[in-house]
C-alpha cells in the first residue's frame, strides 16, 4: 500500500490513465481489507521481535530496543531509481514504516541497499532520541539488513575501494563505531 502511494504522489500534478487505473485498484484492495488491522499489544522492555516470535521472554525494564528492518529494491542501471523501505520496532512492536524512492541511480544493488540502510539508521536515530527523551533511560539501536556488503560497508572506516557511494553518506560508519547503531544480518 505504501509502495503504491508513493508512485502515486509522483503522478499528483499531471496524472495519467495508467495512474488512474493504479488509484481504482488500491482502492478496491482498500476497500476489500476493511476489516483488517494491526494488533498492538502491550511490548516487553528488551525484547527483540525474533524473541517475541520465538516465545523467549526476558524482561529488562532498564533496556529499551529499537530494531529497524531495512531493504531495497535495485531497479539495474537505465534511469530507474531504487526504492528505500524500512520497518521499526520498538520492543518489537511495529511502531513506523517507509517507502522511498532513492534520490541517486544506485549502479549495482550493494550501493541501493546501502542507501536503504542509510536511510534507515536516519530513522532510527530519530527514534532513539525520541524514546529516550520520553522513558529517560537508554536505548539500544539495532538495524537489520539482508546485504552483507552494506553491513560491512557500514561496519568498516573509510572508503577502501569502494566506488559510486557518496561521501557524505558514510556517516554511519562513525555512528556504528561510536555504538549509536549496531549493524545486524538477517
């Protein structure tokens, strides 16, 4: 649902009949999960949602957990962009999700991926602020991707020879360094 309204935004100011027919389908898939929802139940402080999903209980009231589950899309060279998604959790309960079109043609799919992991350690450094500034206790901050290229990207100091990645992007590598993030593979 998220993927088809953000192409959807992009067809705002001038849009076609195809962007019609996209808009009459999400409707109709609204309109058939009607009666569907998310069940939020009371989170465990620590909790990682594999533990949840595992049954593993082991309360920390003094440890907050922030996951954010990462992945791209690589649209392969030509003028496509990738799209960027993330989901957040915090103790393991699912609290903020995104879709975003990557603002640069990603030239192979370890670039696009570290974009969408970049992406979202921006979020979730955001989250942290926000979670520790309402529960006054420290949080841990953990970002899953499925790519280990961009894990390690992010885990190590310095370009090397890395290639087509902006600079400015490779701040994350202080933030896993300095223990704002942890990088994790899924």
């Amino acid at each position: 649902m998220q993927f088809t309204t953000k192409c959807l935004a992009s067809y705002l100011k001038a849009p076609t009949k195809n962007s019609w027919q996209y808009l009459g389908r999400l409707l109709r898939y609204l309109k058939g999960a009607a009666d569907y929802g998310v069940c939020m139940i009371s989170p465990n402080p620590g909790v990682s949602l594999f533990e949840k999903l595992n049954g593993v209980f082991e309360n920390d009231d003094n440890k907050r957990l922030i996951e954010t589950f990462t992945d791209a899309d690589w649209q392969g060279g030509g003028n496509a962009k990738s799209t960027s998604s993330g989901c957040h959790c915090v103790n393991s309960l699912l609290v903020h999700t995104s879709s975003r079109t990557q603002h640069v043609i990603s030239l192979s799919s370890t670039e696009s991926e570290f974009y969408a992991t970049t992406s979202g350690a921006i979020d979730t450094i955001y989250l942290k602020h926000i979670t520790e500034f309402l529960t006054d206790r420290p949080s841990i901050a953990n970002i899953w991707t499925d790519n280990s290229a961009s894990r390690q990207i992010a885990c190590k100091l310095g370009t090397s020879r890395l290639r087509h990645v902006n600079g400015r992007l490779l701040w994350i590598q202080s933030k896993v360094r300095d223990n704002v993030l942890r990088m994790v593979q899924v």
